[in-house]
C-alpha cells in the first residue's frame, strides 16, 4: 500500500504540480474577471435606474392589474386607481429599503 500510486501525495510529480499552478491562476484570472464585470457602477447610475425602473414599474404593474380586475368585475375605474396608489406606496417603501441598504 505504500508504493500505490493512488495513494501517494500530491507534489511529489512535478507535472501535478504545474497543472495544479495553473488551475490556481486560472482561477484567480476568472475571480478577477468576474468582480471586474460585477462591480457596482460608482457613479450612481445604477441606483439611478433601479430607482426610476421602481417607480415606474411598480404603479404600472398595479395598473394593468387593476385594469384586468375592473374588467372582470366591471368595477372600472376604482379597483385600477386602488391598485395603482397601493403599488406607488410599494414602490416608495422599496425604494426607502433600498436607500437604507446602501
């Protein structure tokens, strides 16, 4: 069992060991790479964009929701201007979250 090539430790072929230096800086290059191409945008743009998607979104989701319930219920207009107010005091709620975490 002492000469089995299956049980022997690693580092004593140098060829493991190249192989196994080139793994560690391939896997450094992509970590690198990947912090790189997920990094926060620092000029506030993104924050920007969410904010403004929030706003937007979320009053507009409301809206096509509502317009689909009032047309269902034949209730149009109220379930509409409901949801479209409830979803603007989300969209204010989220984005406070969010000015919060930052």
């Amino acid at each position: 069992m002492a000469n089995d090539p299956e049980n022997a430790p690693i580092g004593e072929d140098p060829k493991l060991d190249s192989l196994e230096d080139r793994i560690a800086r391939a896997r450094h290059a992509e970590d690198e790479r990947m912090a790189k191409e997920h990094a926060p945008m620092r000029d506030g743009r993104s924050a920007g964009i969410q904010i403004a998607s929030t706003m937007l979104g979320y009053p507009l989701g409301g809206i096509l929701v509502g317009l689909v319930l009032d047309n269902v219920f034949d209730t149009l207009p109220w379930i509409t201007i409901g949801l479209m107010f409830l979803a603007f005091a989300g969209a204010l709620m989220h984005v406070a979250r969010m000015s919060k975490n930052r």
